[in-house]
C-alpha cells in the first residue's frame, strides 16, 4: 500500500498556506468548511479545527489548504499541521466522505482536442487534474491498475496513451483519420470523467509498480539526483526548467535516460505525441542538442532517443 506524502506550499496570501499530497484525495468535487459544524462530513478537517489558528479548510483532489487566523505565523506551526495530516492519512483516515451517487455525476467537466506536431497524435485536455504523476500506456497489459486507459483501448483505433496533469495524449493506427474519431473520444473521455470514476487506482500511483515500464516512475533520476554526475545533473535541470514546459504543451514528455562523458552523448526517452513524432529528431538535434551544447560547453555534443 502506498504512503501519504505531505509538501507544503505557500500561495499568494499570506494566510494561506497548501498541503499537497502524492495521492488523490478526492476525485469528484472540492469543499470549503468554515467551522466544525460545517466540516461534519470530513473526519479530516473536522479534527484540523481543533487547531485554535485554523479559520478556514478547503480539501480538493490533492491537497488540504488552510487560511489560518493572525495569532500565529505559518512558519511557525505549518510543519507540525503537515506532520498532522500525513499522520492522519497514513492511518488511513478519511478526508471527505463523499456521497457515492448524486454527487459524483453532477461534477461539470469539460474536455477539448487539440492537435499535436505529431499527426498520429490528439492531445484531449480536461478542466481537472487526472493524474498525479505522468504515466504512458503501450498497451492494454499496461493499463491494469489504469481504468480509463484501458476502456480507451476498447476502441480499435487507439494504439498508445500518455497521461500527464489534466490531458490524455492518445496516438492512433492508420485505419482511421482524426476527423472521424475525435468527436467520438472526447465524449467517451468528458463522460467517463463526469460519472466520477478513476483515471488510475491508488495501487499504480505506488512508486514501486511496474505496469508501464516506460513510464517517468520507472527511470525517476530525479529521485536518485546525488548519485548522478554533475553534468548528468545539470542536464536533468535544463530538461525540467526548458524542454519539458514546451514538449507538454505538445503533449508529450522527455525523461533523461543517461550520459557518456566519453562520447559526450545524452540519451533522453520520448513519451506521449513526442514519441515517434516526424519531427521529433529535428527538434532533438535542432532545438535540445543545440540548447545543450551551449548551455554545457564542451560537455554535451550529441542527443539521442533511446525509443525514437
């Protein structure tokens, strides 16, 4: 079972301060509770109350934010309350009980296609937050614990899906043109969404799954950054800050994949539209090469995809 992680984040008021958790904590609506009375419906935020600062809670899909009153600063008190929530959730405790039927089909979603550089590839963008961490589907089998991507390969023209934040990148086979299925998978998407059901289930939100196996999980140099070299390091920063902004937008994903000082070649990992993408060596040599070979002088010559 996977573990409740609590980050804190400040907002442009002062008072406010956000809890972000790594897992879903509601998937069909968002709440505001003023007081205890109002709060009889979340366990979570009734127990924040007993807090004498807290003035205001507000629980969306994945995280707490509380607006506290003046007698104390959140510096002072902020990690304790992260403690708290991570210790309630760890427990297993609720944050909102939400009624299982009215509730979750009267959620407004919205979803619009929007087309990528790569013409094999729709990006389907929705007006909530999907997923927590990017994910890629090659196919059914790596959709187990992913209950809309697998329902998105029932249909015959769907050959891959990328998911990241609030869209869904799907790539299509041959034998059916854009303008005859888009209508067709944006309504599947916006209904399956407005019925409240889950894009993916806790169990492959766990960072030690293995069910796509090309997923950003999977590598996470990230996570291991103080083992990788200074360069390999420096590399991942410029991905971050400047190449994956753009290629998201397209909706795509690039992961850093490893670095030869020898060779002084960079290989990288394409996901979603990226991903067999006509112009996506261009852009390597073009635009990611070419930014790493300025930005690194004399470390980096060469970029290459492992999967491209």
């Amino acid at each position: 079972m996977s573990t409740f992680a609590i980050n804190i984040q400040p907002t442009d008021k002062s008072s406010i301060v956000k809890f972000e958790a790594n897992k879903f904590l509601t998937r069909h609506k968002s709440f505001e509770f003023h007081n205890i009375d109002e709060a009889k419906n979340s366990p979570l935020a009734q127990q924040l109350f007993y807090l004498p600062f807290v003035k205001t809670v507000y629980i969306a899909q994945n995280f707490i934010a509380i607006e506290k009153y003046d007698i104390v600063e959140w510096k002072d008190v902020q990690e304790e309350v992260a403690d708290q929530i991570e210790e309630y959730l760890n427990k297993g405790g609720e944050a909102v009980k939400e009624d299982a039927g009215e509730d979750k089909k009267s959620v407004p979603v919205t979803v619009y296609a929007e087309s990528t550089p790569n013409p094999a590839v729709m990006k389907f963008v929705a007006n909530k937050k999907l997923v927590l961490q990017a994910a890629e589907f090659k196919n059914i089998d790596d959709a187990k614990n992913a209950p809309m991507a697998q329902k998105l390969f029932h249909f015959p023209f769907v050959k891959e899906i990328f998911m990241d934040e609030n869209y869904v990148s799907i790539q299509k086979y041959d034998i059916a043109g854009w303008e005859e299925i888009t209508m067709e998978l944006r309504e599947f998407i916006r209904n399956f969404l407005q019925e409240g059901n889950e894009v993916i289930t806790d169990e492959s939100l766990d960072m030690t799954d293995t069910e796509t196996e090309t997923k950003s999980e999977e590598k996470k140099p990230q996570l291991d950054l103080e083992s990788l070299d200074d360069t390999s390091q420096q590399v991942i920063a410029i991905l971050d800050e400047y190449i994956k902004p753009a290629v998201a937008s397209d909706g795509g994903n690039i992961l850093f994949d490893s670095y030869n000082p020898e060779s002084k070649t960079v290989k990288v990992i394409l996901q979603g539209a990226c991903s067999g993408c006509p112009s996506s060596t261009m852009t390597l040599k073009s635009g990611i090469e070419t930014m790493l070979r300025d930005m690194l002088h004399g470390k980096v010559d060469y970029v290459e995809a492992v999967n491209g």
